[in-house]
C-alpha cells in the first residue's frame, strides 16, 4: 500500500489568497515576529480564515491597534463575515468597535448577562 501524499500546491495558494484579501500580500515575505502589531492581528485572522470557519471567535480583535488600522479592521471583519456568512462571536471593550461590527449584543457583568438586545438598544439603555 503506497503512502499518502499531501497535497502541496493547494494550501500554498489558499494561504495567499487569504493573505492578500487581509491585505497582507506585500508583507508576505517577512516573518511574523517583524510585521508591526497591527498587521501581526491581521495575519492572526487571515490564519484563522485559512482553515475556512463557519464560525469565528475573536477576542478584543482591535487591541493595541491604530484608530486607522482599528476602521480598516472592523470594516474587514465585517465584510469577511458578510460575504462568508459566517457567525462571529467576539468579546471588546471598544464600543465604537462593538457598534461596528455587531447585530447582536449581549452585555456581561461579573459573568452574567444584563442586557442582551440589538446595537441599537444597548446604545440607548443605561445600566
């Protein structure tokens, strides 16, 4: 029985695809260690996206970037979800970002929820 061999062009070419739709094409020659912060969380989603996910989980997804590099990343995550159609569930403290990004809210207080509702709702809703 003869071994089975991977398939090396396919990955290869998914990978960059998914590096230039992340905007990530002319860095592709660098290692991760040398990209700034705001494109090492960039190449971070463009890994998780590889695998391609119906569901995408992210934590404080904007940390530590820019005010352009946190537009240009909600505006992405959007579209990305959009035109996949995929579920994402994510966790921040950055409301603009929330606001952004989100359909639906659910707001956490020591671990429990206190207001779960549409972006609009919780905008409106002191508590």
């Amino acid at each position: 029985m003869e071994p089975v061999s991977p398939r090396p062009l396919a990955a290869p070419r998914r990978h960059a695809r998914t590096a230039r739709a992340r905007r990530l094409a002319a860095e592709a020659a660098e290692t991760g260690g040398e990209l700034s912060y705001g494109k090492q969380k960039q190449l971070e989603l463009a890994i998780a996206l590889a695998s391609q996910p119906r569901l995408l989980l992210l934590d404080e997804p904007t940390a530590g970037m820019s005010p352009q590099e946190t537009g240009e990343t909600i505006a992405s995550v959007r579209d990305i979800v959009k035109a996949r159609g995929l579920t994402l569930l994510f966790t921040e403290h950055d409301m603009a970002v929330v606001f952004g990004i989100a359909e639906r809210i659910s707001v956490l207080h020591h671990g429990e929820i206190i207001a779960p509702a549409n972006p609009m709702r919780c905008a409106t809703t002191r508590k």
